[in-house]
C-alpha cells in the first residue's frame, strides 16, 4: 500500500468539537441556535421515499434557479456544492496548476491551508500590504473574515480582484450577519474573475444538511461542474435547502434575533474589560482582560461544558472566538466568566 508523500506530510483539518452531550452550551462552530425554517420539516416529512431510489438532480435545478433568481442573475452563473467546503476543494482543482499558489487573508479560515496541501500545492497568508507570488491563481478572501469577524469594504476586494491575475472567491459564509456582501460583483457581467460563495449551514441554521452555494462568471462555474462528483448534493438536501431559502422572512427574523443577540453581548464582554474585535458575523473575536489568557479562560470554560474555539498562534492565540448562540447561552458564559 502506498501513500504518496505529500499526504503523508499532511496535517488534516482539525474541526471544532462535537461533544455529545446535550448538556455542553456549543459556541465553537458558529452553528445557528436557532431551529431551521419550519418549511424544511414539512418537506422532510413530506419526502417521497421512492424519490430516494434514483440519481438526485446532478444540476440541482431548482434550487440553482431559485438562487439565480433572488441574485437577479443566470442558472449558468450558480453552482451547489455539498457545503461550501466543497466548493472551496473544487476550486483549488479547477483554478489551480500543479505549479502555482493559494493564497488568503491571514488570519483566516485555517482549511485554506489544508486544501493546498491536500492539493500539493504552496498555500500563501497574505498580510496587508504584502505582495503576493505571481503564481498565485487563487484568492480565498473570507469576508466577514474568521475568525476575526471583521468585515471588508467592497470596493478593496474589487480593487485587489482587478489587480489580480487569478481566481478571487469571496468566501460569504457569514455575510447574512454582515452591513454589505460582495454579491454584486459576482453577477456583474464586467467581472471575469469574482466568485461569491455563501452557504446553508450559518444564517440557515442547515450546517447538518451541507448545502453551500456560489455565483460567478459562467466560464468558471462551468469549470466547477466538469470537476464535481456527478451527484455530489443529494436529493433530501436539494429538497430541504430549497424550503429554507424561500422562506425568506423566518430567515431574515433568525438572523435579526442573531445581530440583536451579538450586539448585546459585545457590550456585555466589553463592560467587563474584554477587547472583542467589530464584528459583522455570527461569532466575536474576544481578548479576556490582563491577567487572564485565552488559552486558560478556553480551559475553565470548557470544564463548565461551555465549549468555545481557541486558535493557537500569533495572529490568533490572544482571543477566544466565540459564537453567537441564544441570548440564555449568552448569559451563562458571562456568568461563568464572572465567575471565574
Ligand atoms: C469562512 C468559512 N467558509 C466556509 C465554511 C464551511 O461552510 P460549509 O458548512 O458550507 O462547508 C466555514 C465553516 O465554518 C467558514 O467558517
């Protein structure tokens, strides 16, 4: 049996706990607290089991024009991928040389990194100001980035896509939480290089389901289709994806209650002398005050089965990045943290 190298050499994407307790207030995967949208259980319990028999929609074509058509834009400029992660390895496939470059932002999101070592090439973070190697052909640009929360104006990522040589995908995953997103330039005809790419599991409260979506030229999502598996979104997830798009106002009141939530919170952390970076997300960036380190706070707070997520490293080890859950979730943490 043989194992090529650069998989040997791997490190594998490390994703946050799923404890099996029900008992454990979960804010470390930016999951939603809320429920999906009450259409997805009708259609559940509604699914045609003979449906489960054959081949699901390889081109998911209801779901791809309804997107198309709340994005004021084509079915030809929409791709599904079975969540956005999909999308993301599709991507280093059908943009990518063996010889050329990934890059983000740095800090980002850490399976970036992965994905070019699973796909043996370089992975590039790039810092402000920072030129980038001329071989790179794809720009992962997470806006509101992660785990930072922090969100970017439009027209930087526009002037960077201009300026760029490669593929840009705009990694949208939060930007239901967010003031602005970046969707105009996907649909923009003038734009031959911008890809927006949004998914189900955050504002949708879906990340069970794994329906990730993006928009962008036709000429590269065409690319995407020729490298997907040929049914890569099933036909259950295709169905309760849907439902949970169309109902637009349960989603935009989850969300509502979400913003509400973080806002609230934010000033709770900050009365108590922690430094929470602006957020436009689901989740705050959050430095405990001296003498207390994250990496210790991480600790206690996991010992109260109150699980947050802790990046080691420089550019991240200082915070905690903890998501926004119901506003009784809220509460117990920051009584454990005064508690502590
Ligand atoms: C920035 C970012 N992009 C993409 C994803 C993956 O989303 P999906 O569940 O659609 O694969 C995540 C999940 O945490 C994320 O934080």
């Amino acid at each position: 049996m043989r194992i090529t190298r650069s998989v040997q050499r791997l490190e594998a994407y490390v994703p946050g706990e799923q404890p099996k307790s029900r008992r454990v207030v979960k804010l470390n995967t930016n999951e939603n607290p809320y429920p999906p949208s009450p259409e997805c259980a009708k259609v559940l319990k509604g699914f045609d089991l003979d449906a489960l028999r054959r081949y699901p929609d390889p081109e998911f074509a209801a779901l791809r024009a309804a997107i198309a058509k709340r994005f004021r834009t084509t079915s030809d400029r929409v791709f599904v991928g079975n969540g956005s992660d999909e999308i993301l390895a599709l991507s280093a496939r059908a943009f990518v040389e063996d010889d050329e470059l990934i890059a983000s932002l740095d800090p980002s999101y850490s399976l970036y990194k992965t994905l070019a070592a699973i796909r043996n090439v370089e992975w590039i973070g790039r810092r402000e100001g920072m030129r980038l190697d001329p071989k790179t052909s794809l720009f992962l640009w997470t806006n509101p980035n992660a785990p930072t929360g922090v969100l970017a104006p439009v027209d930087e990522i526009a002037a960077f896509a201009k300026s760029f040589r490669g593929v840009v995908i705009v990694d949208e995953a939060y930007a239901d939480f967010a003031r602005w997103n970046a969707m105009d330039l996907a649909t923009a005809d003038a734009n031959r290089n911008v890809i927006v790419m949004r998914t189900f599991s955050k504002s949708y409260s879906l990340a069970g389901l794994r329906v990730g979506f993006c928009v962008g030229p036709a000429d590269l999502i065409a690319a995407l289709y020729k490298v997907k598996d040929s049914y890569n979104v099933d036909a259950v997830a295709q169905a309760v994806a849907l439902a949970a798009f169309k109902d637009r106002a349960y989603h935009a009141k989850t969300v509502k209650a979400v913003v509400k939530t973080r806002k609230a919170f934010v000033k709770e952390l900050e009365k108590r002398g922690w430094d929470v970076l602006p957020t436009d997300s689901n989740f705050a960036f959050a430095k405990p005050p001296a003498p207390l380190k994250a990496a210790d706070v991480f600790r206690y707070l996991k010992s109260r089965e109150i699980y947050v997520r802790y990046f080691p490293g420089p550019l991240t080890g200082e915070r905690l990045r903890i998501t926004i859950g119901t506003d009784g979730q809220m509460e117990t943490l920051l009584k454990a943290v005064d508690e502590l």
